[in-house]
C-alpha cells in the first residue's frame, strides 16, 4: 500500500504565480523526499528533508515537514512553463522509499 | 558519468517468456533498487539492494528475481511474464539508504 498521499491529483496554473502540493504519509519516517517527473522520463531528485527538519529551501522550492501530522507541503515560487511535471513525495523507513501516486502540474505560458 | 544505465529501453514479450532487465551505475554507490510505475501511479518497490551481496523485497516482488551482479551491477528477471507485468520499469541507486535516488531512464514493458 501507498505510503505517501499527493493533494491535490492535478494542478493547472498561470506562469508567475505559486504552486503548493501537499503529501500526507501513515506511519513512522526517517525523511522525506521530493521528486519530478517530466512526461515519460525517469524521476529527477529535487529535495529531502529529515524528519528533525521542518523547513528546507533550495531555489524556488520551498518544503516543510510537520511528523505530529504527518504531513510535508512543497512550493514552487514563480512558476515557469519548464514546472510542467509530475511530482512526487517519497517516505523514507529503514532504507526503503515509498512513494505516493503523484501531483500533476501544469504551467500556462 | 553515464548515472543510471538501463538496458533495453523497450520490449514486448508473449505471455510465459522470460527475460532479463538490465541496469547498471558508475557512481560508486552501494544502494539499487528496482521500482515498477503503472499508468497515472506513483513507483511501487520491488526488490533493493542495500549493498553489494544483499537483496530484500520490496512491496511487489511476486513473479520477479533480482541479481546484485556486483557493485555497479543490478538486474532484473521475469522467469514467466503475464500481462500483469505491462508496467514501466526503473532502477535507482543512491549513496547509501535514506539518501537521495537517482532514475535510469526507465524500461516500456509490453506483455501481450
């Protein structure tokens, strides 16, 4: 079963404004990543944050984490038609990752 | 660095044929993994290797075998496929577990 639960399923949005996604997890984590899939390609890394961490920053992305309930949010500022993805949390446990099923994003030029 | 290789890029087997997956990593890293996404889902784990001569099920393991060859070095066996299996298949590495993955390109899997 999924771990990891993307809200909302689908996302369409203007060039320039912001984009939040939220992923809600059952159970006990290590840490929690965050990851983009462009349409028929691999998953590529974005961020990851560990379970003592609340908020993290790196570019445009803005993630926080809050384990009491279970729940991590990603935002992407400003937003550009590149952003078009599906983006996807992953709960890391004991070495294992799970993922959830996906937000997809569209960016409108 | 080529990252995560994964060999073929395409196939499509009769129902009961087997092959193999290929995938392969120039990182140095000790943690490989092989995930399964089926259309509009998230990936779906089905075996990992936290190291080189270790390898443990993942979430959906039944009708696949894994190999951790070697280091670098991680494949994949459909002994009997069925049409179940029509997934997309990727293989991931990281440095050690609960690090950040990094995807192959990903395996189009058609079992007719």
């Amino acid at each position: 079963s999924q771990q990891g639960e993307e809200d909302p399923q689908a996302l369409s949005i203007q060039e320039g404004e912001n984009a939040t996604m939220n992923c809600s997890y059952k159970t006990s984590i290590n840490n929690l990543q965050w990851y983009r899939q462009n349409s028929g390609r691999g998953l590529v890394h974005l961020i990851l944050i560990r379970s003592n961490e609340r908020e993290k920053h790196s570019g445009r992305l803005r993630v926080t984490l809050d384990t009491s309930k279970k729940s991590s949010s990603l935002l992407i500022t400003a937003s550009r038609a590149a952003d078009t993805a599906s983006y996807f949390c992953a709960t890391d446990w004991e070495g294992k990752s799970t993922f959830g099923d996906g937000t997809t994003l569209t960016v409108k030029p | 660095n080529a990252g995560v290789t994964q060999t073929p890029k395409f196939q499509v087997l009769k129902t009961g044929q087997s092959m193999t997956l290929q995938c392969a990593q120039d990182m140095n890293h000790n943690s490989m993994y092989w995930y399964r996404q089926d259309p509009g889902m998230g990936l779906r784990l089905i075996y990992y290797s936290a190291s080189e001569g270790t390898t443990d099920k993942g979430e959906v393991p039944n009708g696949y075998n894994v190999s951790r060859l070697n280091k670098r070095e991680f494949s994949l066996r459909l002994e009997s496929a069925a049409p179940s299996q029509t997934s997309v298949y990727f293989c991931a590495s990281c440095f050690a577990r609960s690090y950040e993955q990094y995807f192959g390109p990903g395996t189009r899997l058609t079992v007719t």
